[in-house]
C-alpha cells in the first residue's frame, strides 16, 4: 500500500486530520529530520511516551510494599504489573483497527485519557482483586499508544530515517518508564505505594496533554473509513481486518521479530521485577527509595536505544540485533554476583542491551511490513507484552523456590532461543520500504 498524500480534486479536505495533505500537490515523503514536523512528532512521541509507560510501569519499583500491604507473595504481587501489559497486549490489536477508522493522533488521544481515568482510580482499590482488575483496564486503554506510535512514525517520517526515528522514540519511552519509577519511590516511602501511584497519574495526565498539542495532523495516513468513504458492504470491516492481518501472520520474518519481542522483553520485565525483592532482603535491605533508583540504569537504555537504531541502518539490522541481544545476556549474568556495584553493572549492561535490541527489532517491523503497518506493529506489541506478562509472573514462582541464579539460568536460554531465532529467519541485510512501494538499500 502507498503511503501518500490525497491531491486536491474538489479543493476541499477529505478528513479534518488529514490537514494539508487533502490539498497537497505531490506525494507526501515523510518529514525530514530538523524540519518543524519533525521534531513536533518526536516531542509529542515523547511525551506520549511518558504518559504510557511511567503509568504502565509505576508500580513495579514498589512491588514489595504493595505485596506487605496486600497480603501477597512476590508472584502475586508482580500480577500488579503483569495485569497491566496483559490488557495492553490484548488491545493492541483492536486499538490498531480503531486507529485505521479514526486516525493515529486521535487514538492515541482517547487512549491517553481513558487510561489516565482508570490510574487515578488505581490509589483507591479497597483489595488486591480489585488492584488487579484496574490495572488490567489501564494497560487495556494504554494500549492505544504503542499499537500506533510506530506506525505513526512509519508514515510520517522520511523513509531512510525511520529506524533512527523508531530508536529516538524508544529512547523516550525509557525516560517515561524511568521517570514513573523515580518518581513512585521516594513517593511510597513517604506516603505509601497508593500515594505514589496517584503522583504518577497526575504527571501522566500533564505529559497527555503536551502530547495533545504537539502532535501535528497526520499527513501520510491513508485514507480510508467508514465515515471517509460511507457505509460497508457487509463482512467488509471483517473481511478487510483479516486482509490486514494475515499477511503478517504469514510472514516469518515478522513472526521471527515477534520472537525477538516475546523473549526479550519477558526476560527484561522479569529482572525488574524480582530484583528488587531482591535488594530489599538480606544482606542489602534497600528502601524503597533506594530500589528506585535502580531504574537510573534506563539511562543506559536511552542511549543504545538510539545509537542502536542509527548503526542498524549502516551495519545492518540483524547484526545489531544480535549484537544488543549478546550484551543483554551478558549483563544477566553479571548480575549473579554478590556485590552491589556489581549487580549495578549487570543491571546497566542488561538494560543497554535490551533497549538497543528493542529499537532494532521494533523499526524492523515496520520496515518490513508492506501493508497493514499498524497491524504489523500491533503484532509486536501484543508479543511484546505478552511476553511482560507470562513471562513476568511465571518466573516469579521460580524465584521464590530456588532464587535469582534459577531465575538468571532461565532467562538465559530464553535469549538464546531469540538469538538463534534471528539467526535462522532473519535476513543479514534488509531493504527499507518506500512510500513508493519500492526498497532502497539500507
């Protein structure tokens, strides 16, 4: 499918969204890198960022004071954020359907804001089962932004410049996560785990509407719509999901991505989950705030998030792929060691690992993609989070029984099992899709 622009035919606008692009005389190429669009994409990109997953990932800092104050063990309480990115692994894919009848930055938006409805809920649980269902229903409306944001990109960022834009907006994904972490610690030591988890929702709330009024109307999105082009014929929604999505279903470099997906953020979430259980036990006995700053070593993240993405177009997908995934388990191992400077190393090296192989496997999908891009890009993300969640939890039990060096042992062969799947499936050099429906080299 091309990606362009509508010319003017009845020198009035198509879809209110749409903006300039019902009217523009040539084919839209994406913005360019330093253009105004540009960096009003990747600010907004930004601060959509923060308001997903600082409020995705706020409690995962406090799990052990939410597990004392609910009565739970340590699986149980990581249900708390498992619940959360088992909803948006669920929604993805119909939030991306939404987004092909609605528009990107208008999904995004109802998104955002039914998700901050549900967080501010989230302070008020009067149970544990009751924390759980809401957490589900937040990560089910929080959906709505990683399911479009890389197609988003995909469609309005020049070609040749979507994997570097897809690792810069990683990189800022990163620092919502970290800063809903920093954030929450100090917090619940204060005030408790309920008082850190309403902070968050309100910043959440601030960075939504930043992202509200930077981001620009989208002008590669194609159109079409019920309400664009009038009523369906019927089984046409049906019909036309399916020819959307199977492809990518068939495609087993896309399903080998969705493996990169599954196993390496299921490995990721797991060590930030239990570590600090970890850390709080004897011999370390960290606060609460002290666990929190942990999640410094995102930092890491937010720069080979972005080196990641650039180096992939020069050296090749698959090699940095590769290459993040090997320092990720590196770093895994590291983290066996009993010093606290030396777990701190683990973590850092296992966090820059992550985060650069995240970019690449990310942008590569809608790269790769010809059709059905949000789909695509759903796809990964409903394994993605799928993987947070199953993998997240179930490891969990593991911990408890045996302790972290079981728990590392796991983790280990489930990045070799990504390794080995991008070994075999993916290609050593991948051409990038033009708008145009052509490639060019990488």
């Amino acid at each position: 499918m091309e990606y362009v622009s509508t010319t003017a035919q009845t020198g009035t606008a198509l879809d209110p969204e749409a903006g300039a692009a019902a009217v523009e005389p040539q084919a839209f190429t994406g913005h360019a890198p330093g253009s105004t669009g540009y960096r009003r994409i990747m600010a907004a990109l930004a601060c959509a960022g923060v308001a997903t997953f600082a409020q995705l990932y706020s409690l995962q800092g406090v799990l052990p004071l939410v597990a004392k104050d609910l009565d739970a063990t340590a699986s149980q309480a990581s249900l708390a954020v498992s619940a959360a990115t088992l909803g948006l692994a669920l929604a993805v894919l119909p939030w991306s359907f939404a987004a092909d009848r609605m528009g990107r930055v208008r999904t995004m938006t109802v998104a955002i804001i039914l998700a901050t409805l549900a967080a501010l809920a989230v302070p008020a649980s009067p149970s544990f089962e009751v924390l759980i269902a809401l957490r589900f229903v937040e990560g089910a409306a929080l959906g709505g932004v990683p399911a479009v944001a890389i197609a988003y990109l995909g469609e309005e960022v020049a070609a040749r410049q979507a994997g570097a834009a897809a690792g810069v907006y990683v990189a800022g994904t990163t620092l919502g996560g970290l800063f809903g972490r920093l954030l929450a610690g100090p917090v619940a030591d204060a005030a408790g785990w309920r008082a850190a988890a309403l902070s968050v929702s309100i910043a959440a709330a601030i960075a939504g509407t930043a992202f509200v009024l930077l981001a620009p109307p989208p002008r590669g999105f194609p159109q079409r719509g019920l309400r664009r082009h009038g009523p369906a014929e019927p089984g046409a929604g049906l019909g036309a999901a399916a020819a959307r999505l199977l492809p990518q279903l068939r495609n087993k470099r896309l399903l080998a991505l969705y493996v990169q997906a599954f196993a390496l953020m299921g490995a990721f979430v797991s060590v930030y989950n239990y570590l600090g259980f970890r850390l709080q036990a004897p011999p370390y006995l960290l606060p609460a705030t002290a666990v929190a700053l942990l999640f410094l070593a995102y930092l890491a993240g937010t720069v080979s998030s972005r080196v990641a993405g650039a180096w992939a177009e020069r050296a090749g997908r698959r090699t940095v792929l590769l290459g993040s995934t090997v320092l990720m388990t590196a770093g895994l191992v590291v983290t066996l060691g009993q010093h606290l400077l030396v777990v701190l190393l683990g973590l850092v090296l296992f966090t820059a690992g992550f985060f650069g192989a995240h970019a690449v496997a990310s942008g590569w999908t809608g790269a790769m993609a010809v059709g059905g891009r949000a789909q695509a890009a759903s796809l990964y993300n409903l394994s993605y989070y799928a993987g947070s969640s199953l993998v997240g939890w179930a490891v969990g039990l593991l911990f408890q029984h045996f302790g972290w060096s079981a728990l590392v042992a796991v983790l280990a062969a489930l990045l070799l099992l990504a390794a080995g799947t991008a070994v075999v499936l993916l290609p050593a050099r991948q051409p990038l899709q033009s708008r145009q429906g052509g490639t060019a080299s990488s």
